[in-house]
C-alpha cells in the first residue's frame, strides 16, 4: 500500500516502554517504495521547535482507523486508549462511574478513561492492506 503526501496515518512505535503504541501523523514526503518522511501530529521536536518528522519504512506506518462510534463499551473488550499523545492497546476491566477501567498488559497499569478517550480496537492486516476486529 502506498500513501500520499498529506496522508494521516498512524506509526507504531516499537521502543522499549512505548512498544505497539500508535502515534498519529502525516505523510510529509515519499522516499522510496517503503520509505517516508512523516510529521508527528502530536510528538514535537525534543527542543520544542515545532512537530517531530522522522524517516519511516512502511511497516511502521497503518492508514488512521475507520472511525466507528461506540456509546459504551463491555467488560473484557479490547479497546484503544487515548493517551500520552498516542493509542494504546488495553482491555476494559471494569467501570466506575462513566469512565471504564482499563488494563494494559505490557505495563500492568489500569487506568480509567472517559468515553471520548476510547475507541473501538482494530487490526490492520498489513499484508491485504484491510481492517478488521481483532
């Protein structure tokens, strides 16, 4: 699958701490077949100076998800959380109040989250270049 410039995306991150956490971001330029230079939306330069870009292969890189509205969300659902200006991969454990609980596995932490910082998880299947629910 190839992107264009402008494309908003999203890059996986896969150092330690931070691994399958997805950050959004744009297509800056096209590099080669598999590589991109790509402009964090959220992540800025570590002197603050503006956005972060990096050089990204496109195994690093998935289209944004489809958006998919959810009003609630049920116990043991893996869901994405909203935070640290990134996705992160966890399962809904509980609910208190409005905002459900929710368990990342690599960290251990549980965390609660309003609705608004929560999504319906989806797997990009990079080889077929679809969506679907894992």
């Amino acid at each position: 699958m190839g992107f264009e410039r402008g494309d908003i995306v999203e890059i996986l991150n896969k150092e330690e701490g931070l691994k399958g956490s997805y950050y959004p971001a744009n297509i800056i330029s096209r590099v080669s077949n598999k590589d991109y230079i790509v402009q964090y939306r959220t992540l800025l330069e570590e002197d603050g100076s503006g956005p972060l870009r990096e050089f990204m292969s496109t195994d690093r890189i998935r289209p944004t998800p489809r958006e998919i509205v959810a009003d609630a969300f049920r116990l043991s659902e893996v869901v994405d959380a909203y935070d640290r200006d990134g996705w992160w991969v966890g399962k809904v454990i509980g609910k208190t109040g409005s905002k459900y609980v929710v368990h990342f596995k690599g960290t251990g932490e549980k965390i609660a989250y309003p609705l608004d910082r929560l999504r319906v998880h989806q797997e990009w299947d990079w080889k077929n270049g679809v969506w679907y629910f894992g």
